[in-house]
C-alpha cells in the first residue's frame, strides 16, 4: 500500500446549509493541482465546491498541502493546472488585490508599525473606501471582537489572543467575498483555542460569509466544520459533513484519522458471512457486500464500537488491560489482541499526523485496541474483563487499496 | 563552633575566574591605547598653541588650550565642508531609496530572474575604483556633467548601489513573507506594499544604508579630484591641499583633520541609535 489512495468524490447530499446572505459567493476548484519548482506536487487535482455561505473545513497531516490549496485560492500561489471560480467568476489568473477575499495567517502578519486601528483599516484604504466609512466600519468590528480599548496599540503592545482577533478583525472588516483561514488558532494556548472556536462559530453563523478554514487538527475540524475536507499528500480523500465523515470513512486513511482516540485495527478474514480475527467470530452486518465473499481484510473498529458484555448476543472478546486512562464519565482501556498489527502507508500517517498520545511508543507485533468504556464500569489493570464488539460498527477495508468494503 | 552564613549573593565560578578576567580587561585596554594614539596626537596638536607644536614634544599635552588652529584653518575648510555636505547628505538618501526598492524587489517582490539580477548587482562591488576611472571621467564629461557636484552624486549613487541593494535586501529578507502577502490580499500593490508595509519597518536598514554612504562619499578623493572643479572640491581635496603644501603648521592640518571627520561621526551618532532598536518586536506572533 505504497501508493496514495486515490482522490474520492463528494458523497454526502443531505448537507445542512445555513441560512446563507443574498451576496454570499460560493468557491469552486475544478482539477487543482500544483507543482513546486524542484517538482513537488502539492497538490493534485482537487475538485471542491463551497457553497455561498458555507464553512468548510480542509485537514490533513502537515506538509499535504492544505496551505498551498489555500494559498491558490487567494491567489498568492499560482496554480500548475486547473480553474478557480469565485462565484460565477474564473478568477483563476487574478491577482490576491483583485480577488476580494480576505486572509488570516498563522503568525497574524500584523503590520507592526500600524495601530490596531490601521491594521483593521488597511484593506479598506487600499481599496479606496473613504474615510468616514472607514471609521465606522472599523469600530463596528472592533466593538464586536471587543478590541474597542485596543485600538491605538501597535501589535508588540497585545497578546497573542488579542493579535488573533486583529487578525481575524482585519478580515471581517473588509467583508471580502471569502475568509480564507490557515491555522488561525494554532498559536494560542489549548483553553483560548477552544474558547475562539465557539466564537469563530458565532460569528460565522452571524454574518454567513463563505469560509475555507485549514487545521491539521481533527477535532477543531470536526467542530467548527460544515464540511470537512480530507486531504493527503495533496490528493482529496472526502469531503463530507463530520457526522458522515466519522461514520462512513471512504478509506482507511480517513477512517484512521478522523476521531479521537483513533480507530483501531486488525488484520482480518473474512468467510461464510463473518469476519475472523483473534479467535473470534463476528458477524457481518445485514447487507453487507462481503456476506458471500472469503478473503482477506483490514477490519476497524472505533473505541466506541464496543459495549460491555450483556445479554445481547454480540460476541465477546475476553481481554486484559494494560492501562486504563481515567476520563471521569469514561474509562480508556488499552488491551492487547492477539491478532496481527496493522501497520500501513495510511495508518502510519494518519497517527504520525495526530497527537503523540495516540502513537504507539515501542513497535510491536501484536495489535493494540484503545476501548472506551462508561465510568461507572469497574475495571483494573490486569483483571480479565469481557467486552462485546458491537457487529453494527465494524468498519471494513481492502488490505491492497485501502478502500472500505461496505 | 563557626556558622558560615549567606551574607549576599553567591558565585559560582573558578578559582582561576579573578586573574583571567583582570588579565583579558589589560590586554584589551593596551589594544584601544594602541588604536587610539593617532586620535590623541590629532586632538592635542589641534588644540596646541602654535609655538608649543613640535614633534618631538609631539605626545606631550597642550599646556593652554588654543583653538587659533581651528581659526586659521576654518576659511580655507569652509568651502569643503559645505560641498561635502551638499555631495553626502543627497548620495546617502537617494542610493538608500533606491537600494531599498531594490532590495525590495529582490526578496519579496520577486520577478523572474532575480537570481541572476542580484549576483550582477553585486559583481558592481568588487570592481576597483582605479578600473573605471578613465572611462567613468570621459561618460561624464561626453554628459557635461563634469566640475559640478551633479555628476559626483551620480556617480557616488551608482558606486553605492550595490551595497545598499545587499543591505535592503538582507534586511528584507529577514521580514516574514506572510507580512507581504497579508498585504497582496488586503489589495496592495507592489508600491503601495513598499511604501506602506515594507519601508515603515525598515529605519534600522536605512541607518545602516545611510552611514555607509555617507561615510564613504564624505571620505572619497579620487572620484572628487577627478570630477569636480576647483570651486565644487569636496573637503576631502581641500584638506590635501592644506595638509599637503609647504610650510602649513602642523596644529593646522591637525585641526583640519579633526574638522573634516566630525560630520561623518556626529552622523554615526545620530543614525547609530536605530541600529540596534528591535523595531519588528512584536510583528508577528513572537
Ligand atoms: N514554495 C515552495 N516550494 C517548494 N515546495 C513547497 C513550497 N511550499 C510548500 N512546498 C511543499 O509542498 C507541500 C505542501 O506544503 P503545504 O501546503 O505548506 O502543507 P500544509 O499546509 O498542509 O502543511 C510540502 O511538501 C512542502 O514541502
Ligand atoms: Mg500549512
């Protein structure tokens, strides 16, 4: 499994659109791709469509081109093939001054010898905005983001919260036909990151301009996205509603990478209608295309996809753990499976790209699962304790290709 | 039975820590002796009554302070001074206007080739003055630009570039590329992203820039005694001209010499304090 997965298309049709204003202007890419002098390909061929007035979101690992899609779209990257529309408009040989979108960057690029006040004012000066309008604007903005007592501050004179919502102000302000977002949170501390989530959601709902925001952390992409576009070694793997996303991985490689803790998986067989692994026998969900077939697979399962032992007839899987992870309402077991470890191309990434914690720290030839059970269930390292796999939540996928078998 | 108690801030360091540093603080103070001998023989023979100037009592400190040198001398300066002022003060701020477009230009602003451009750019630095020399007096007078102070501008501009290219360009590129781009999207140009974003934050380029220039045209000769004529003589040939005749009073050339520097250092002074100011603190998330 050497070889990038191929780019998948769109599924999902059921997308919740929020209510969009008239003039919000939709973004289309049609076969973007992108190759760097020295021949790197950055990107290759995106096909993407962001509704007026919708928030996408792009993820991937870092390095797999989610800067260079955004920095195309702006126009601060000329693309090696393919069209950019803007609403109706091919903008795809525009420059940035002429493309009306808006940029906020991941270090804030806050010019240092301006106000706060002219740092907001700057894209409508360049745009000839006059200057009464100008004012009023600015501290329209201001007292939303409540920069108001900021204002005649230079940036080395404000933290770094406050240098993020100049940023995100500078934007605003100029109500661009887009707002194009690289990692605009990442450089706050983790308790500011989620409190300027909720309010970038806010204020999403409230003004409706269309957003393409880039994170390589899922779940910031999982909360604040409408759709959430998964990339990898500059190739689109799904772009979808996090709901279908999480559910309904089109490869091991998204299906890897979306949720927290991880999917788990293990080498796999599958025959007469069930699947084989670590001496157990699971059966195969209703419907399911393997039902007659008799092959190898990679099977998932989220740490979720498992219940305590109960009268329900899921088979169950008797295991020890190694280490319990104490969450307060759920536990986090960590179990040894006797089957053989899944370690590919795809995974590989996937874990590398998330955090440290979901790593294994030694390799090692047995498979390990992550298990999420309730709080109240008593549990102890080295007790033997029965978990049922919930057969509904087996998640099913070709070893060669990567693909999910449904 | 003795406590030993903390009576103050303790060191850790070597036994050997007192000596070294006595020993590096003597040797470095016969070093600035050494470098300053010709700048204390200049200010005290300036300073020396006429009758007191000699050279074997050339070390010996003035017994009254006289500034008849300075008299005598400052009309014959004069003149010099002013040229040299009227020459350095527009060299060091067009080349640095220039230099910083450039710069600009070469590292944020790039065009195809700028690979190329700036090597060549730079290949202006190493050529000697004495290889241009004739060529350079027969273009301008072929411009009539010959015996003014025009033509030594021109050429002092021209000679400077390069510097000051590498030294916009340097800084420049030291500025983050995500600055230039927040100002490509907020819908500025490549002159409005240079005189607004890139040049506000560019004083200590420019006091760099400036000093090397004005440094250099105030201290050039041969350019000045080739190309401008007796009225337009920039302070530097007027000097040779007291330092260099017959029977002129050593406390004078003395006092000359310490008149013709003092612009290039009160220029350091005032320039230097940029030097050092942190003025992107705070620009970007840091
Ligand atoms: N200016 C450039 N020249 C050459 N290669 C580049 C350039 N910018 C980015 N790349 C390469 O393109 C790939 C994607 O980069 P980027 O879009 O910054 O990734 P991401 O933002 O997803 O972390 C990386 O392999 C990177 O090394
Ligand atoms: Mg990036």
């Amino acid at each position: 499994m050497n070889a990038p997965l191929p780019g998948t298309r769109p599924q999902a049709a059921n997308i919740p659109l929020q209510r969009a204003r008239p003039e919000a202007t939709g973004i289309r890419l049609e076969q973007v791709s992108k190759r760097f002098r020295g021949g790197v390909l950055a990107v290759d061929r995106v096909d993407l469509d962001v509704r007026p007035g919708e928030f996408v979101v792009l993820v991937g690992p870092s390095g797999c081109g989610k800067s260079t899609l955004l920095r195309m779209i702006a126009g601060l990257e000329a693309v090696s093939g393919g069209r950019i529309w803007l609403g109706d408009q091919d903008v795809t040989s525009r420059l940035p001054q002429e493309r009306d979108v808006a940029m906020v960057f991941q270090s804030y690029a806050l010019y240092p010898r301006m106000t706060v006040r002219r740092n907001l004012g700057f894209g409508l000066r360049m745009r000839h905005t006059g200057r009464p309008e100008r004012n009023r604007r600015v501290a329209e903005v201001a007292e939303v983001l409540g920069l108001e007592h900021l204002l005649d501050r230079r940036p080395a004179a404000l933290s770094g919260g406050q240098r993020q919502r100049v940023a995100m102000g500078r934007a605003i302000v100029r109500e661009p036909k887009a707002f194009l977002m690289d990692e605009p949170l990442s450089n706050l501390d983790a308790k500011l990151r989620v409190s300027m989530r909720a309010q970038l959601s806010r204020l999403h709902q409230r003004l409706g301009t269309t957003t393409v925001y880039v994170t390589h952390d899922q779940v910031e992409a999982m909360t604040l996205g409408q759709r959430v576009a998964v990339l990898r070694d500059g190739v689109l793997q799904q772009c979808d509603t996090p709901q279908h996303l999480f559910r309904h991985p089109v490869n091991l490689f998204v299906a890897a990478f979306i949720g927290s803790p991880s999917m788990n998986f293990v080498a796999a067989s599958v025959s007469g209608g069930a699947a084989h692994f670590a001496d157990l026998r699971v059966p195969l969900p209703a419907g399911s295309s393997l039902a007659t077939a008799d092959r190898q697979v990679i099977l998932g399962i989220r740490p979720t996809g498992f219940g305590v032992a109960e009268s329900n007839g899921w088979p169950t899987l008797r295991a020890v753990p190694d280490v319990v992870e104490e969450l307060g309402d759920e536990r986090n077991l960590i179990i040894d499976i006797n089957a053989p470890r899944v370690d590919t191309d795809a995974t590989r990434a996937a874990v590398a790209a998330r955090t440290a914690d979901d790593a294994l720290l030694l390799p090692e030839e047995k498979a390990r699962f992550t298990v999420r059970v309730p709080g109240d269930h008593p549990v102890s390292i080295g007790e033997p304790l029965d978990l049922a796999v919930n057969p509904e939540r087996l998640y099913f996928f070709d070893p060669e290709t990567g693909q999910t078998l449904r | 039975m003795t406590t030993r108690t903390a009576t103050g801030p303790v060191r850790i360091e070597s036994r050997w820590a007192r000596p070294l540093q006595v020993g590096r603080y003597l040797l470095l103070f016969a070093f600035a002796c050494f470098f300053l001998m010709p700048v204390y023989v200049l200010v005290v023979t300036a300073l020396k009554d006429p009758v007191q100037v000699s050279v074997s009592r050339m070390w010996e400190l003035p017994q009254s302070l006289s500034l008849n040198g300075f008299r005598e001398v400052w009309p014959k300066l004069r003149p010099g001074l002013v040229n040299s002022v009227l020459l350095a003060v527009p060299v060091s701020i067009i080349s640095s206007v220039l230099g910083a477009a450039n710069g600009f230009v070469l590292s944020k602003w790039r065009f195809p080739g700028a690979d190329i451009v700036f090597p060549l750019i730079l290949f202006g630095m190493f050529i000697p003055y004495q290889a241009i020399l004739i060529p350079m007096v027969r273009t301008m007078r072929d411009l009539g630009m010959q015996g003014g102070l025009d033509g030594l501008i021109l050429v002092h501009v021209i000679y400077g570039l390069p510097i000051t290219t590498l030294i916009f360009r340097s800084y420049f590129a030291g500025i983050s590329d995500e600055l230039i781009d927040a100002a490509k999207v907020d819908g500025a140009g490549m002159l409005r992203t240079l005189a607004y974003v890139a040049l506000p934050i560019a004083p200590p380029a420019f006091a760099v820039a400036m000093i090397w220039q004005f440094t250099s045209s105030w201290n050039d000769f041969l350019f000045g005694v080739m190309l401008t004529s007796k009225e337009n003589w920039p302070v530097t040939v007027a000097l040779n001209n007291i330092a260099g005749g017959q029977q002129v009073p050593f406390h004078e050339v003395m006092a000359s010499g310490l008149l013709a520097c003092l612009p290039t250092l009160l220029v350091y002074v005032v320039l230097g304090r940029f030097f050092m100011r942190g003025l992107m603190a705070g620009a970007l998330k840091g």
